[in-house]
C-alpha cells in the first residue's frame, strides 16, 4: 500500500509550519518541501525532497510503501557519490551499494533510501577529486587521506534522523554492515530495532574486495596494490567473503 494524496497533502501542510528548537546538538530542523511519485526500474517509490536550516544541501528520501507511523522499517543511509552513483567510476563502490539497497527496497512492502547529498560523507566534489589527483600522481596516500579528512559524520546523522521523524516512522531496521551506524542513530533519538546486512552480489567491479586484505589505515588495495577510498558510511560485504573477511571489514 502506498501514499494516499490525502497523506501527501497533510504532510506536506504540516511541514510548512514546521519548526523545532534545538533538536540534536546543531538545532538541526528539516522539513519535507515536496513529494511526488517515482517509477524506477527497481520499483515503485516515493520521492521526498527535504529543506533543512543546516548545511543548505537538498537531501532526499527514496520511500517505498506507507511508512507513516509503521514500525520496524528497513532503512537505507546512502552518501551521494556523483563518480560512482552517476558515472559508474570504479574507484568506489557506491554505486553497487546503491543499486542493492534499492534493489531490496524496491521489493519490500516498505522500506526507506535516505539519499544523503554529501558528496564523499561531506567532503564534498572538489576534495574527493583532489584525493583522486593526489594518488593518481602517485602521493602516498597521507596527502590523500588529509584531503579526505574532514568528515562530520556527527551532523549527517541527525540530519537523517530529523528526516525519519518528518516521515513519522516509529521504528527502523538499520541496513549495514556498520554496528557504529546504529548507534550514531540511537543518539539522535531513532529506534533501531535491528540490522540487516547488506550483502553486495560478487561481479567484475567489485571482484578486488573478495581478493584483498583490508590494510593497517582501514583502506583497501586491490590485488594491482591500487588504493580504492572508502566512500559510503559501510564497508562492503560482497557474497563469496569469507567469515574472516567479514569480520575484518568489522574491524576496521
Ligand atoms: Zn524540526
Ligand atoms: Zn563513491
């Protein structure tokens, strides 16, 4: 069952008027500013487009179903990668995360891809590139990783959280492979009732994570020892790993 026009319509009334006070440690406050419907080829949602008085950036929210009120519902936390979600590079691979979250979204009765416009976890475009830059004139990866440095991963959660309670869901199932994302969550009031793995199917592009060992610095090499950054919040765990492997990942 999806989204009334009626539920549309009474959301989008009450988020004119919305405004909190001093929620999370920034006073972050967000508002739903338009919903409308999206056919996908990984099924039928829900997109909101959200406003928030903090960091000026258009976050949005990939809604499959009616989630108003609902309990236990599959969330997705996503970090905009323009190289890999758009482009298809393969120096990340956000894209395969993407595409399996929505995937299995897209085949549940509800379930939730907040789509965070954070390029690289807030770095932001221009810094990625340079990291990119740096290595590809063969930088050890310290300038990289300086120019990767400055995440705040902090605000982007209770940016994601404010957006949970703008789509009045009551209680989430996290999917991660990331246990620290759920506390993060926890902290700014979300209820997470539980974790779904998200298991990346094994294919050419991401073939050097089933091959490779997660280094001291928590990057990973692949088998030609060509650094790939991190981009996503999550470390993949691709089918065919090893226990070991994905404790591993864990780990680091
Ligand atoms: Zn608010
Ligand atoms: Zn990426």
């Amino acid at each position: 069952m999806s989204l009334t026009h009626m539920q549309i319509k009474e959301l989008l009334d009450e988020n004119l008027k919305h405004e909190c006070e001093g929620f999370g440690p920034d006073k972050v406050c967000v508002r739903i500013a338009a919903i409308g419907e999206l056919p996908s080829r990984f099924g039928d949602f829900h997109i909101f487009a959200f406003y928030n008085n903090w960091d000026g950036k258009e976050h949005a929210a990939i809604v499959r179903g009616d989630v108003t009120g609902a309990e236990n519902v599959p969330v997705r936390v996503h970090s905009e990668c323009l190289t890999g979600d758009a482009i298809g590079s393969l120096r990340c691979d956000c894209r395969d995360q993407l595409e399996t979250a929505l995937k299995e979204i897209g085949q549940m009765d509800k379930g939730i891809l907040l789509y965070m416009r954070q390029e690289g976890r807030g770095i932001g475009l221009i810094n990625k590139i340079r990291a990119y830059g740096l290595q590809d004139h063969g930088y050890d990866t310290v300038e990289a990783n300086l120019a990767l440095g400055f995440r705040d991963d902090e605000r982007e959660y209770s940016v994601a959280a404010h957006m949970l309670f703008s789509l009045k869901v009551k209680s989430i199932q996290l999917m991660t492979n990331n246990p620290r994302k759920i506390e993060n969550l926890t902290q700014h009031g979300v209820v997470v009732n539980g974790r779904i793995p998200v298991i990346i199917p094994p294919n050419p592009h991401n073939e050097f994570y089933l091959r490779t060992k997660a280094e001291k610095s928590g990057h990973m090499l692949d088998s030609f020892g060509k650094l790939h950054l991190q981009e996503q919040g999550d470390r993949p765990v691709i089918d065919g790993m090893t226990p070991e492997q994905v404790t591993q990942l864990e780990q680091n």
